[in-house]
C-alpha cells in the first residue's frame, strides 16, 4: 500500500473540518480542500478516496477522540467506516449536487435494533464495575476536549443541522451517532443517584450541551468551561449528584 503521511492526513482532516464547518457540506469542492492543504486534487483523493469518504474519516474521528478524552468508548461506533480508504477507490464528482449516501447506506439498519437502551441486565463495558463513572465529570472532561477543537464543534453543528436532510451523506452516521448516545445513556458504569433516572439526565446534558456550543461559536471569545460550569449545577444538583470531584 502507498504510504500515507499521518500529518498530512491530519492536516486533511482538520481542513476539512474547517471548510465544511463554515460552508457546509455541498458547498465545499474537494478542490478548495486539497488547495488550503497545498496538493492536488488527485493527491488529495489519494488519502480520502472519495468527499463521502472524507467526511466519515473526519465525523467518526471527531466523536472518537471526544471519548477517548473521557474514558469511554462506544463500542461498534467507531468501528464504522475503514480505518484509511482504499488507494484505488474511483475519483468522485465532488460538485455540490453530486453527494451521495451509498457509504453509509448500511447504517440505517443499525439505529433501528438499538432499542431503548435500558436493559437493566447489560454489563458493564471496558472493564469498569457497575457504578464506577461520575457523569458530571465525564461532560466537564468532554467540554474541556471540546474547548480545544473549536474547529470541530462547528463542524459537528453545521452537518448535525444539514443531516435534517434524509439525502445527505451524513444522514445515517448521525442517526446512528443519537442511536449511539442512548446506549452510552444507559450504560451500567455510570454511578446515578437513587430516583434519578440517569438515561434521561444523561440525553438532557447532551442537548444542552449542543446548545450551549451553539452560542460559543456565534460569540467568539467566550469561555466554553466557564459556560458550562455555570449551567452544571441545574442539571446535575450537587446535594443530589455530589460535589465536583
């Protein structure tokens, strides 16, 4: 296999991230990818295969990188999608109406055997006993993740409002992605006071979460930690939850 320089592969990503957060999906050419990079077109598809490709590549990197900050991992999640596109795969029409979903097509199937979530006897993954997690560090640690790749947040909000459209071809990911967060809601790790139900804690600090970002972005400057500690004790009550550890 040719090699594949990881810098400039990261460098890709993080262009990318950049571009379609601010333009959206249809609206950025492979071209003006591979021009902020400094490579050719073809050179550019050499790495990513195809724009379907590339936006995977750079969704699932996204989501992988904020669980491994905190600790977890969503398990068949990250799985989805290869690890590096194939080098022969054919060049793909990048124009705004040429998207397609045929690389995520299999996805759709997936959310809908996720079910509730709420199997009381599920075990505990990686390792960890039932009850070992503190939700409210684990979003004060993925906030902090977040703080750090401003890039990627915007990223994340432009497609999570442009995948409204059942044609886009990050449809599928991000049901499946809202798939994937129930499950996380309900896993047994999590240490959740007596009659609080913590799956819908869980999904209520999510949505402020996206919310919140929401404003950071449109108001540059700001200090995305400091926004969330400050709504943290209204969704996760310290005489309930316990004192910040």
């Amino acid at each position: 296999m040719p090699h594949r320089d990881p810098d400039r592969l990261s460098q890709i990503e993080r262009v990318t991230a950049e571009l379609f957060g601010k333009s959206g999906y249809y609206a950025t050419s492979l071209q003006s990818i591979a021009d902020m990079v400094g490579i050719t077109k073809a050179g550019l598809l050499h790495y990513v295969g195809s724009k379907d490709n590339l936006l995977t590549m750079v969704m699932r990197d996204y989501d992988v990188e904020g669980m491994a900050a905190t600790g977890l991992t969503a398990e068949g999640f990250a799985a989805d999608g290869p690890d590096a596109p194939a080098t022969d795969a054919p060049a793909t029409d990048d124009s705004p109406d040429a998207a397609t979903d045929a690389d995520t097509a299999d996805a759709d199937t997936t959310d809908a055997d996720a079910g509730d979530g709420t199997d009381a006897g599920a075990a505990p993954r990686g390792g960890e006993p039932a009850g070992s997690r503190s939700v409210p560090e684990y979003f004060r640690q993925l906030v902090e993740t977040n703080a750090r790749r401003p890039e990627f947040v915007r990223l994340f909000t432009m497609l999570n409002t442009e995948t409204l459209n059942p044609d886009h071809p990050a449809h599928a990911y991000f049901r499946e992605r809202e798939a994937m967060l129930e499950r996380e809601a309900a896993d047994p790790r999590w240490r959740i006071p007596e009659g609080v139900d913590g799956q819908a804690a869980i999904m209520a600090a999510f949505l402020a979460m996206d919310g919140i970002q929401i404003t950071w972005l449109r108001e540059p400057g700001r200090d995305l930690v400091a926004m969330w500690r400050r709504i943290e004790p209204a969704l996760f009550p310290p005489q309930i939850w316990g004192e910040a550890e």
